[in-house]
C-alpha cells in the first residue's frame, strides 16, 4: 500500500505543474474555459491526494484491526475504510471504524483525532476534502481569477519585502532584487512570494479557489497540501 500511495502522490504533484501552465496560460490568453480546465485538474489533484490517504487507512485497518476483530465487526467497517474527517470529534468518534480505533488501538486513534480539521493548522483536511467530493458528486470547482495594480507583501520576520519593478514595452518585464543581484524576468510569470503572477501593463493575477464560501490561494493549496498529506502519512506509517 505504501507504494500506491506514493504513485498517487507523484501524480499529484504531476496535475499541480498542469495547473500552473494553465494558470500561466490564462494570464496570456484569458479563456473561461482555461478556469474550468484548472477546477477540473484541482479535483483531480484533491482526489489523488484523498486517494494516498485512503490507501493508508485501508492497510492499517487490513494489518492491525481485521486480526482482533470479529468477521461481523470487520464486515461492517469494510464497507468504509475511507480516512477518516469530521467538523466535530463528536460525529468523528461515532463512525465505526474509528470506534473500533479508539478500542483496540488507541495510539492510532490519538494521531487521527488529533491530525481533524477541527484542530489549528489541519484545516486544509476540509477544504481537500470538500473539494474531493464536489467534485466527483457536485459540480467542478470554481476558479476566480482577481488581479491588482498593486500588491504589498511581508516577509516572515515581518519586514516589507521589496516590491518588483516592470518595465519595457508594454511592461512585459519584471525586475526582482535578491540580495545585490538583480534578476530580469519576461511576464506572465509566477512569482513565489506573493503567490500570484506578474503580467503585463504591471499587474497581478492571484487564482483563488471558492469552496464552501470560502476563497483559498489555488496557488499556495497546490505547493502545500502534497507536503502535509505527505507528512500526515509517514507519521502515521510510523504507528502502523
């Protein structure tokens, strides 16, 4: 299981360079039909992702609860082996195979209530998730594209950082100093700091993902979703 789950990651992180050139792609040529494109790959994104995690749940269920169950009780979770999400630890710990979790392996039990999105800092299980099942039973996501003129952005340690420049014909060219070196960068192009792109006549385009009347950075979403689902599964492999 580990190495399905390792494919399914790779394709993720596959699907999340599509949607860059797509993004890329819209800021040169706008098309509504470039958006739909980029909402159908995020569901394809979210559910190889949800799919690396599912992979997990079901070996630790086949390894460590069908031995110390009954063939009834094991019958009855096999149905769902899905990993497991609630908004709540109250409708978590009412889904059977997380009861069953709770009773015979309590350190897993601990690492999954504690990894709900219900926590700070796991959000991001919800909106995967919703965005996983939106897609394969709703409707594709919607993907907005809002631009600015200007953007201001803070560093971690909170100093300003240092604005880019355009300029050339059109200002289809982007000047960012780095350190004493200064770099010179055609647009469209993606800009890792702010999260959005550069195009031209100077302005920016940041993608965002509406989901449950929320909007999240489409952007930041693809480059970190892989890495915590990534995380969550070693350390969970590590109680397995």
């Amino acid at each position: 299981m580990k190495h399905l789950a390792q494919v399914k990651l790779e394709s993720a992180d596959e699907i999340g360079q599509r949607i860059m050139s797509l993004c890329l792609k819209q800021c040169e040529l706008p098309d509504s039909r470039n958006l739909l494109r980029i909402g159908s790959y995020l569901g394809d994104f979210a559910n190889n992702l949800r799919s690396a995690l599912n992979y997990t749940m079901r070996h630790f269920a086949e390894v460590q609860l069908k031995p110390v169950l009954s063939q009834s009780e094991y019958k009855q979770i096999k149905k769902n082996q899905d990993f497991p999400w609630s908004d709540t630890r109250a409708d978590l710990d009412n889904k059977p195979i997380i009861n069953h979790t709770q009773n015979h392996c309590k350190p897993v039990y601990d690492f999954l209530e504690g990894v709900q999105p219900y926590h700070q800092g796991y959000e991001w299980l919800r909106h995967l998730m919703r965005i996983s099942n939106r897609d394969k039973h709703e409707i594709i996501t919607e993907i907005k594209e809002p631009t600015a003129k200007v953007v201001a952005f803070i560093n971690p340690d909170g100093t300003p950082h240092p604005s880019p420049g355009f300029f050339g014909p059109g200002l289809d060219r982007m000047l960012v100093k780095s350190g004493e070196e200064p770099y010179v960068h055609l647009v469209p192009c993606y800009y890792f700091p702010y999260g959005g792109f550069a195009t031209r006549g100077g302005k920016w385009v940041f993608f965002l993902i509406s989901i449950d009347q929320t909007q999240l950075g489409l952007t930041r979403f693809i480059e970190r979703v892989p890495q915590d689902v990534k995380r969550l599964i070693d350390d969970f492999n590590v109680l397995i």
